[in-house]
C-alpha cells in the first residue's frame, strides 16, 4: 500500500465515442489499492451524454472514483484545483514496437506524438504489411500513404526475431514498454513472450493486442478489424434500413483498441511508480468492439431489445440524421425538446411544435415516419451552403457531410491547423493530419515523418545499446539486423 497527497489539475486525451472529459484528479491521501493502476485518484466528472462518461467509466474499471457533477455551478472548483499539472513527459522513456497494421501502429504513434522514442522493431527485407498496402503510394515511391497514416514519429529498427532475440533482449532492458500483435503464442515460440521478456525485463510493461485475446476458442485464429467489426455486431447495426450490413469508412475497431491499448498503458505506467513492477496488459478486437456497442448492448442485455440498422437515423431520438439537400445532406441532430423547437424555427416551421404527435421526443419517435417526411422534403428545397446559413448561431449541432477535399478545405480545419507538412527522405514534403489532443503545458507534436524500412537500425544499435561497428556489420553480414 502506498499513501500519498498529490493534487492534479489535467486534460485528459479527447477522443471521439471512445472518450473526451475534460476532469479534475487528484491522488487520495487514503491508502491506495496498488492492484489498481487508478487507484486513489479521484475523478470529477463534468460530461454528459456519450464521448465524456465513457472516458470516466474507462477510468472507473481502473480503480478510480469519480463522482458525477450534475449542475456545474454547485462546484466551487477553487477549493480543489490547488496547482497546476504538467502531463508527464514521454520522451526519457524507451518503447518497442513490434505491432504491424494499423491497432498497435496507431496506439504508438500517439505515445511517440507525445513525445516518446518508438522504435519500430520489423523484419528485415519485408517489414510492415502496411507498407505495401497500396495504391495510392508517395508519388515516384513505393512508400504506402496507408502506412504514412498511422507511423509517424518512429524509428524503423529491423532484426530478424528468430536469429535476433537476444538484441530484442538487451532492447528490452533498456526500454519501459514493448507493444506486439501477433497471433498468442507466435512470439513464444521465438523466446519473446511475456514469460521470456520478463526474465530478462522484470521492470518492462509488456502489451499484446490481438485478435480475440490469449484464451478461448478463437484466441488462435488471426484477427482484422473487419471480422471483429461482423462479430461484435458492428457492421450488423452499420447500413441503409433496408439494405446489407455495411463496413464502416475506416478501421474503427482497430483505432479504438489501439486509443484503449494507449490508457492502458499510461494506466500501468502509473501503476508502476507505486509498485516498481511491470505487468502483461492484453487488449483484443473482439473484446474491444463489444465493449463500444454501449447503449446499443445494453438495450439487448437488459431489456432484450435485439439491434437494427438505421441508416442515418437515431434509434431513440427524433430528428437525428442526414437529410438530403439539393446538392448533398445536412446532417441535424436535436437531442431535446428545446432544440427541436429551435429546428422549427429555423425551417420556418414553429406550428409543428404545437401538434401533440410532435411535442416531445417520445411521441416523435412514435411518430418518427410522418416528422422525417415533413422535414426530409424541406431540406431539400436548398443547398447544403442555404442551409448552413440558415442554421448559423442554432443550439442545436449541424453540419454537412463533407467529401474529402471538403474536409481538408474547410475553414475550422484550416483554422485550428491540423493538418502539418514534414520532410520525408524519399517522398519528399509530406502532409499528415496531426494531433488532435491539445495541452496547456506539453508538447503534442509531429516530430518525424514515417521511416525507411532498417532506416535507424545502426543508429540505434550503436547508440542505445553501445554495440561496436564491427558487431553491426557481423550482425548485419549474418543477415540478423538489416
């Protein structure tokens, strides 16, 4: 047990569904529960709806306790916010990667954004699969713009894992955490599991992300975000009303595992300072997609309400979807009755307030097919640029769906410079869309742009591990580095 008296004020990571609260933290000055990575910090949670309590409800299962402010005024956060917090530097600390694709590369790329040395450990001749997943490719390259999305700030370190473990062994001993996705038992058989790693490592965080976890009857199937996205139900609630079951636009299983794998990791990271031990932290597609089905889960776990696909609309809110304009869709959501008033309003519409069938989000629901139908054949008398005129200062969100280039030239986008330039060493400037987590004291950057495959195998041989020249190139002529 460990007591200690620390106060925090913090800015945790936004995120979308996954997690965004903005909350007070501070360390009990109680007995801490060292089996708990949050255990002792207590969390004030100010959120509401989705994004913000899932974030809390993360930190809960790691032992934190958090109490849910309803009515912000009531809180005189003077009292708590003694000083503030500085997030915690990664840059002193060493990571291996020895995921591939997209959930651990992604997970690594927001360590190495806030600042940590992510050395990409890959196979000689071959590295990530991402590299050659293409086109488009870098314009006169055989660089995969797929690969660029997700490997920023990373140093590419190639060794061969069967002829090598002993190089991954003195990595090891000199670095805080390494993060692998291979099939449970793969790296085993090589010597460089948990069990291994540990012998030579006791201090390492070791972290496994995989397709269904290490037990089980599909822990030894491979695993894509596409099949866990069918199994967890995702794409069985993903398409048209009437249509087949769709995939999502982009990998979101992998992305929300590799933000989970991400706390997870700081969580152990803190946990470590009050136990100066390492542990195995597993995270899984699977596991993962079941666990974002949120309310759609619980309706079925507790009510046995069983899902379907809707397309646009909002199962249990009315108006909430993309309507078709004369040139795109607007999308509107309206999550309480003030808001739908204000809708009216602005459509010109005020008399449907009045109606009964209409007067609250009940009987909208009720009456979801008549309202869409009034309100589907108005937005389609102007154009999305009508609209966002029209609909400028509402309390209630909108915003029209985008195509890419839209995307990337719309005003806000360009306002709050997301997207940074950097100089790659083959394909030249490149742009890559950067961080988007801002804090008041740190430094959340793009540092470095995707590296070559082996581009910092000799650097870091030398550098971090002080081999001679002449064991690079036996190491290197014996084909176990390249």
């Amino acid at each position: 047990m460990m007591r200690t008296r620390v106060w925090h004020k913090c800015l945790l990571p936004r995120r979308k569904c996954w997690g965004a609260a903005s909350v007070a933290m501070r360390l009990s000055s109680t007995n801490v529960d060292d089996t708990s990575p949050l255990g002792g910090i207590r969390v004030l949670d100010l959120s509401r709806i989705v994004a913000g309590p899932y974030c809390t409800m993360i930190l809960g299962d790691l032992g934190a306790e958090y109490c849910v402010i309803v009515r912000l005024h009531c809180l005189d956060t003077s009292d708590i916010l003694i000083e503030n917090y500085v997030p915690g530097k990664l840059s002193k600390m060493g990571w291996l990667d020895l995921s591939r694709i997209v959930a651990g590369p992604y997970c690594t790329m927001i360590l190495g954004d806030l600042g940590a040395e992510i050395l990409k450990i890959e196979q000689p001749g071959v590295g990530d699969e991402a590299r050659k997943w293409g086109p488009p490719f870098f314009q006169n390259t055989n660089e995969s713009t797929y690969f660029a999305s997700v490997n920023r700030n990373k140093k590419s370190v190639c060794i061969d894992l069967k002829k090598g473990k002993h190089v991954v062994y003195d990595l090891a001993r000199k670095s805080d955490i390494l993060i692998e996705n291979y099939v449970p038992g793969k790296l085993s058989k090589m010597g460089l599991g948990y069990d291994e790693i540990k012998n030579v490592a006791p201090h390492l965080i070791y972290c496994s992300l995989t397709g269904y976890g290490s037990e089980g009857p599909y822990s030894k199937r491979p695993g894509y975000d596409v099949i866990a996205a069918s199994l967890g139900g995702l794409m069985h609630i993903t398409g048209p009303k009437d249509g087949a079951p769709c995939k999502p636009g982009v990998a979101l299983t992998d992305l929300a595992t590799g933000l989970y794998a991400h706390g997870a990791i700081m969580a152990a990271l803190l946990q470590r300072m009050k136990t100066n031990k390492g542990q195995w932290i597993q995270c899984n597609l699977l596991s993962t997609q079941v666990a974002t089905l949120i309310n759609i889960g619980s309706n079925y776990l507790n009510a046995g309400k069983e899902a379907k696909r809707w397309g646009s609309e909002h199962e249990s809110i009315v108006p909430y979807e993309a309507f078709p304009t004369k040139d795109g869709y607007m999308t509107v959501g309206t999550g309480s009755d003030l808001q739908f008033s204000d809708l009216l309003r602005k459509l010109g519409m005020p008399e449907l307030q009045s109606e009964e069938k209409f007067k609250n989000n009940i009987n909208r629901v009720k009456n979801r097919g008549e309202l869409l139908e009034i309100l589907r054949r108005k937005f389609k008398e102007k154009t999305n640029e009508e609209w966002n005129k029209i609909l400028e200062g509402s309390t209630f969100p909108y915003g029209q769906i985008n195509t890419m280039k839209q995307v990337f030239e719309d005003p806000h986008i360009k306002h709050i410079k997301l997207v940074k330039e950097i100089d790659h060493p083959v394909a030249g400037k490149m742009k890559v869309v950067g961080p988007p987590v801002k804090y008041s004291h740190a430094k959340n950057e793009v540092r470095l742009p995707p590296p070559g495959l082996g581009q910092h195998t000799s650097e870091i041989l030398k550098n971090v591990l002080n081999y001679s020249e002449q064991t690079i190139e036996e190491l290197r002529s014996n084909k176990v580095i390249q």
